[in-house]
C-alpha cells in the first residue's frame, strides 16, 4: 500500500458516509456474504443507512444488542469507565471484573467465573476445562465431548470441531480430535452413542449442547431431554456443558435459557448479548469443576474493566427495568401475530417457534422460497432480520422492543410475503 493511497483513507464523517461497499471490498476480505446494505448511526430499536433511510432492528447485531442502540445506560457506562481506566491487562485486580463475576454469579448456578472476548473464546474456554477435569479427576486419556447435530459453537478450530455442521468444517482439516455427534432432541441416540463409547472404558467427558439451537434453525431444547441428560451426567460424572452465548442473557425471556428447561449446566458460556454490543464472553462453572490453577488458562483483553463496566451496566439495566418480563410479553405477542401470519400462508410457512424473544419462522422444506430472499424482501420494506439456516427467518430484536415495534415489524413482514407470493 503506496503512501498516496494510505492520505486518501477517509477520516470526517462525511468522507466515511460516502466510502461505497465496492470501496469496501476492495480492502476487507470476503469472508462474508454482505447484505448492500451500509449503516452509520442507531437509536433504540432503528437504525439508519448512509443515505438516511431507517429500518426497524430485529437482528441486534445478532442476538448482541440487548439494550438496543445508544441506550443511556450504555453510553453512560462506555464514558464512565473510558475516561477511567478502560485496559490494564489481568496481572492486576479491577472491581469491574469482580462486580460482573458477582452478579453473573448471584443470577445463576455458576459459582466461578473467567471473562474472555467472544462466544468461541469462552467455548474454547469451556472445552478445556473439561478435557481438565477429566484428566486430572477421572483418569481419562482421551476424552471426548459429545455434542448435537446443527449445532452452533463457533469459528475457532475447536469450536467448529464441535458443531455439528460439515459445511463450516470443510476445508479446514485436520480438526481437533475428542469430539462425536448425535442428533438433538433425541434421547436414545444419545444414550446409544454412550454406550459405545464408554464401553471399554470411559471416554465421555462431558455433553455440550445449545438449551435452544440459535443458527441450527431456531430449535428449543425438550424439557424430558434435557432433565434425563442431567441425570445421566450425574450418575457417570459427566459433565454438562451448555452454550448460552445466543439463548441466554434474558433473551429467552428468562436470565439464561436452562431455566426453561428445569436442569443446570456444570459449565455454561456466555458472549453475544452479555456486553450488549460490546465484544465480551464469559464462562461461569460450579465450584466442584473448577479444575483451572494459575497459569492454565487466560486472555490478554478478558474481562477489561471496560467490557466489564458495559456488561455490568447491561445486567443492572435488565434488573432493573424489569426486562425479562418485556422480553416474555413482547415474545408472547410477537409469536401470536406470526401465527396469524402463518395461516394466512399455509404453503409457504410451517411453523412458528422459539422462546421469549428468540424466534423462528420455519418455511416448508417443499417449497422454492428459501430464508434470504424473505430477509432481502423485508428488508426492502425497512424491516431488518435475519436467517437462522437456509429455511428459517430468525426474529431477534433488542431486549427493549416495544409492542409498537413488534406490531410494525409485523406489519412489514406481511408487506414482504404479499410481495413474494
Ligand atoms: C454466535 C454463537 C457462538 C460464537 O460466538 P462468537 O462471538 O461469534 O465467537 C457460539 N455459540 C453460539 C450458540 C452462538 O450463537
């Protein structure tokens, strides 16, 4: 890159307004397939592109903007601890990190906790605290870690070793050994798949699974499924690890996405909507698997006292404005309203699902209509969302949303289908 070309990088606001995606991709690798779509500025549940025109929010960054855009509370919180010490690395002490480790421990089964930046990280977190454990209290050589088909963990080479999905994993091998797959929901493929590989010895460290399956299509855990893994973990020492980095943080309407299922995980993970935009992660255990000591495990960025003031802010605000009882309203009117857009569109939709203010709308496997094209349609009609795989439209809007929006957002959809059909 010549010097000249370096002088021409835009720097007012006006000359990065006017920076066109064609200008963009010369410069940032394509590892993304981008709606032309390129925004600039936010508020609450609305977000505005480059030329002015708004759209209604309801991919929040995916599952991330829990507060929605430019929340007080944010900004407040951003200042704060920006003007205060926002970076000194964990060779140190910062009450943010121990206030966010009190709360996150305080509002759930976690006893301990370890911050990091990103879902991934705190799944890879997650990942060798469990091949510990099993090493250093069950003797295992070669642990394994079972997980389910269509799920989601991340892009690290672990984390997409577990998901359960080929087509992240292709081109990427050799991947990381210690890892099989069953199917979700289904208790005696689960229990099959034990059996074989615990029969000479055990080899199972432990089950991590999604409480409710986000990019593998918007699928909830069942109830039964879910209370017979505990047990089984319980009677073999396995442990239970559950990936809460989309469901959890008030999205399913409760503070983390087991509560729907009545059981609790040994070790759960934490990112997306934690700092509410701002990239945090975090991974909480019981006090019985802590199995880390100093030196095994860390992260340069993790739990800075600014991602942990932002967070900390993020979990205060959700007490305290009472927002899971929102999220659990705004949920129940949002799936009733695509319910009574289903039936208008029997052959095009199959079902509407999800919990709290994750949801789904599932099309026909039959049919030509795939999920993008609903997205780029609704779009069009100032409506963002997003695809949670090829045939489900995901609906995931900030935590704040009010019925209005929801009703608005509605609107638009039905505006997108007339469109399409
Ligand atoms: C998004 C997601 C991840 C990965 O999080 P990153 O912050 O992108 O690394 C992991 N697990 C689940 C369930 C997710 O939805």
């Amino acid at each position: 890159m010549s010097p000249e070309t370096l002088m021409k990088s835009p720097v007012t606001p006006a000359e990065l307004s006017s920076f066109s995606p064609d200008d963009f991709d010369t410069y940032v690798m394509h590892t993304y397939a981008r709606f032309p779509l390129a925004l600039e500025r936010g508020e609450g549940c609305r977000v505005w592109d480059t030329n002015g025109r708004d759209y209604l929010d309801f991919v929040a960054g995916i599952a991330t903007c829990t507060l929605g855009h430019a929340h007080p509370a944010l900004i407040e919180a951003v200042t704060r601890q920006i003007k205060a010490l926002h970076h000194v690395s964990n060779l140190y002490y910062t009450p943010q990190q121990g206030a966010l480790a009190k709360w996150l421990v305080e509002n759930s089964c976690g006893d301990k906790a370890f911050f990091c930046n990103s879902g991934a990280e705190a799944n890879e977190g997650a990942i060798k605290l469990a091949r510990k454990y099993a090493h250093d209290r069950r003797g295992i050589e070669h642990p394994v870690i079972l997980t389910a088909q269509a799920s989601f963990h991340g892009r690290t080479l672990a984390t997409v070793t577990a998901t359960g999905q080929p087509k992240y994993q292709q081109g990427f091998s050799p991947l990381v050994p210690g890892f099989a797959y069953v199917p979700y929901n289904d208790i005696a493929a689960l229990e099959a798949a034990l059996e074989e590989l615990d029969q000479d010895q055990p080899q199972v460290a432990a089950i991590m699974l999604e409480a409710l399956q986000g990019e593998g299509g918007v699928r909830p855990g069942a109830v039964d499924y879910f209370q017979r893994i505990r047990q089984i973990c319980d009677q073999r020492q396995i442990l239970l690890i559950l990936d809460e980095v989309q469901v959890g943080m008030g999205r399913s309407g409760k503070l983390w996405g087991y509560e729907n299922l009545g059981i609790e995980p040994d070790i759960f993970t934490s990112a997306k909507g934690l700092g509410g935009g701002i990239p945090i992660g975090a991974l909480l255990c019981k006090a019985s698997c802590d199995a880390f000591e100093p030196g095994n495990h860390a992260s340069t960025f993790g739990g800075n006292p600014f991602a942990c003031a932002v967070a900390l802010a993020v979990c205060q605000t959700i007490e305290g404005e009472d927002l899971l009882e929102n999220v659990q309203q705004r949920g129940e009117q949002l799936r009733q309203q695509l319910r009574t857009v289903a039936e208008k569109y029997p052959g095009l939709i199959a079902e509407v699902r999800g919990w709290g203010l994750i949801n789904g709308l599932v099309l026909r496997p039959e049919i030509d209509l795939s999920a993008p094209e609903i997205v780029k349609v609704a779009m069009a009609e100032g409506l963002l969302l997003v695809p949670a795989g090829p045939k489900v439209v995901r609906f995931v809007p900030p935590l704040i949303v009010t019925s209005h929006e929801v009703d608005q957002a509605v609107r638009s959809l039905e505006v997108a289908l007339e469109r399409l059909s």
